[in-house]
C-alpha cells in the first residue's frame, strides 16, 4: 500500500514539499493537500498591492493550475489537528496520515494589539494590502507610522521596504514635504541577519529623512487621540497608521496541541515535531530563523528527503537553514542578502548591494517558483 502523506496548506513550504515527492514518486505517491484559499499569492505582493503598482486580481496565482502528479490539491478549511493519531479534520470530513506535514503559515492576531482592528490599517494579508490601497490616496500631511505590533513577524525587512515606498510615493504625489514618516521595529537592525543590508537601510532611511525606531514595538492604538502608544510608554502621534499585526499559527494548531508560545516547537535540522512522523515547516515552526518563503522551501527539501529516506528511496538530508531575503528600496533599487544559517558553524552572509539591476533577481525568484509550481 502507498504511504499517504498529508501536507496542510499550500504555502511556499507546503507546495514546494508536494513538488518534491511528486518529483521522486510520481504516480507511487499518495500526497493530499490541504488549502483553504482559491489562489496563491506571494508575500511581496502586498507591497505591491498596497502601492497600486498591481491589482488584487493580477497577484493571484490560482491552485487549479498547481497540478502535480501525485498529489492532490483539496479546497477545505482545516478546523482540527491530532497529531497523535496523525488525523486533519476539516470543514467537509477528515483525513488520516502515515506522514502529517504542518505548513500553514503564520496568522494575524489583530485583537492582541487594541485599536489595530480599528484604525491600524494592517497590510500583511491581501484583503489588508487591498483596503490600505484605497487609504494611500487621501493622505497627503501628517505623521506616518509603520508599526510591528510583535515578534517574530514575516520577512524581516518588509515593513522597512514599505516605509522606503510611502516616501517615494509621498514624493511622486508632492506632498512628502508634509508628512512625517516613523518605522518602529522590534529588532535591534532592520535586518538582524545582514548587517550589510541593515546599514543600506539604514542609509536611505537617513536620505529620505524616515524615522526609525529599534528594538520597540507597537502594543496599542488610540483611534480616538490618534496616537500609538509603544511597549516602553512612547506616545506617537498620527494621521496615518500602517501596521504589522502580532504573528501566531493559525487556530486548528494552538488547538491541537502542537504549540507551545504560539510556535510549533521542532528539531531544526530535521523539521520533525515531538509526534512522530509530523512534521512542522514554514512560518509555523519555532525555528529562530527568518520567515521567509525561501527559509519554508529549505525545510521542505529536508522534510522531503527524510520521508522518502523512510520510504526507502535515499537519505535524509538536514535543513541547511538557506534563504535569499529580498529588499525593495522604494526608487526602483532593490537589494537581497544569501543566507546561510545551518551548513556550516555560523551564519554565511553574502551581500548585494542596492541596484536597479538587482529586480531581475527577484523577477527571477518570483518566475522560477511560478513556473515550477503552476506550470507558467
Ligand atoms: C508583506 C510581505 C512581504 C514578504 N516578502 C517576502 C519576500 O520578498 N521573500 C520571501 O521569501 N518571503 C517574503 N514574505 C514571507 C513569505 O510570504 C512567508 O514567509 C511564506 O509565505 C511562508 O510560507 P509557509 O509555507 O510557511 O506559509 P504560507 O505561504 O503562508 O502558506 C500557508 C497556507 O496555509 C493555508 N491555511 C492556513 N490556515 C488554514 C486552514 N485552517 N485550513 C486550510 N488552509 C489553511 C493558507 O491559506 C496558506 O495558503 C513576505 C511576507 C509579507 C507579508
């Protein structure tokens, strides 16, 4: 009998995985996936979403075209998790594993920040960057505040390219010279894991007079007096709020007993959970890495290499911890550090600095994983 493996989700991580076995097993494999949404959409997207330099509908990349041999793609909302007996319940029956791959991302808890759900205008989630796109337009003075309302959040650098964006943005519109623009982030550098890239960022910032604010971040709004209040008691006044809600996995994990401090606790060089044969990738897991969508498919390659190891087809290979994280810098310019946390002794780090040439890398980064995934 074929082994079934079931991979919750149809993230970075999870599509990447299910491509991989699909790869090696062909029709032998018995992959389910398990997706709530229509469509997939990339994570920079957003920015671009909320800018109006694309549509809503034009991010979307729908999953009839994720067709692998294989595997099999469910649209149905996962609403528990037993992980002991390695069993999915959703919204229209349930779903039992030899192999149980959790890779749903990270949520948003917006009522863990009061006043965010109000007037925070959050942009991480599509419906986010779609609202924020018709609020961009009628701002035009005032203070701007990009706040991170926890740790740790998505793609470390993104809500510095968003500060970046709404300056030149501001400026293409002539208004810049009224507004004020203030980055709170709860990092002790914009980028934690490239000082290269941190001091690119924090060199624009410093030509585009942007304000930024380390290691704080926002723990409530007050729509009333339009004013962010900080963890340490900093008041910042403003007009106009953009805002990175507080991270954790999504309800059916917190429920299922999975998590511990909102976090799906795992071995990092092997992904595996303490339930065995499950595992955690992506987001979710407590790994101390960046989320990023290139750190998920790096775990996906070990996941995938350790299930087949067990299936008797190779050997098991450790997470190697690599990513490429991508930069926008707001004038065209975009810059990505290689990162390398788990193959050697410590963290590699190659830099490349802010260039207009540089967007052909991530066009390449985008094209390359639709191609692969969608067949496009
Ligand atoms: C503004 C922004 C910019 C970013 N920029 C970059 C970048 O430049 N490069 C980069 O690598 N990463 C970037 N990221 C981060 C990247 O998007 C994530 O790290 C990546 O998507 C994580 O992959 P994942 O597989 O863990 O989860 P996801 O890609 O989030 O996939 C999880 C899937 O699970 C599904 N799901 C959740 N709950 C349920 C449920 N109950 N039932 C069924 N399905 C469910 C979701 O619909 C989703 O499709 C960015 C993120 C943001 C918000």
């Amino acid at each position: 009998m074929k082994s079934r493996v079931l991979v919750l989700g149809a993230g970075f991580g999870g599509m990447e995985l299910s491509t991989l076995l699909s790869e090696a097993l062909g029709e032998k494999a018995d992959v389910t996936v398990i997706e709530k949404g229509d469509a997939f959409v990339f994570g920079y997207s957003k920015i671009d979403v909320m800018f109006g330099r694309l549509t809503p509908e034009a991010v979307r990349l729908p999953y009839r075209n994720f067709v692998k041999p294989g595997v099999r793609l469910v649209k149905e909302t996962i609403t528990a998790i037993d992980p002991v007996a390695r069993r999915v319940t959703t919204t229209d029956g349930s779903y039992e594993a030899d192999f149980l791959v959790v890779a749903l991302g990270a949520d948003y808890d917006l009522a863990a920040t009061p006043g965010l759900a109000e007037d925070g205008n959050e942009f991480y989630s599509v419906a986010g960057a779609g609202r924020v796109r018709e609020v961009l337009p009628k701002f035009s003075k005032g203070p701007a505040v990009v706040g991170v309302c926890g740790f740790p959040f998505k793609c470390p650098p993104a809500p510095s390219e968003c500060a970046l964006m709404l300056h030149h943005y501001l400026a293409k519109r002539g208004v810049r010279g009224a507004c004020d623009i203030t980055l709170v982030l709860p990092l002790s550098s914009p980028m934690p894991a490239s000082a290269d890239v941190s001091a690119a960022l924090i060199a624009a910032f410093a030509e585009t007079g942007i304000k930024l604010l380390l290691g704080r971040s926002v723990k409530a709004l007050e729509p009333g007096r339009k004013v962010a209040v900080l963890d340490d008691g900093t008041e910042l006044p403003y007009a106009l709020h953009l805002g990175v809600p507080k991270h954790q996995v999504p309800k059916p994990v917190l429920e299922s007993g999975m998590a511990e401090n909102g976090w799906v606790p795992i071995t990092l060089r092997t992904m595996e959970t303490r339930f065995p044969e499950v595992y955690a990738i992506g987001d979710g897991a407590a790994t101390g890495l960046p989320k990023a969508g290139s750190f998920a498919e790096s775990a996906a390659r070990a996941v995938a290499s350790s299930i087949l190891a067990k299936l008797g087809i190779g050997e098991a290979k450790p997470n190697t911890g690599t990513g490429s994280c991508l930069v926008e810098f707001g004038d065209g310019r975009l810059s990505w550090a290689d990162l390398d946390f788990l193959t050697g002794p410590k963290l590699t780090s190659v830099f490349h600095p802010p260039s207009l040439a540089g967007r052909a890398h991530k066009e390449q980064f985008g094209a390359s994983r639709t191609a692969r995934w969608f067949g496009r």
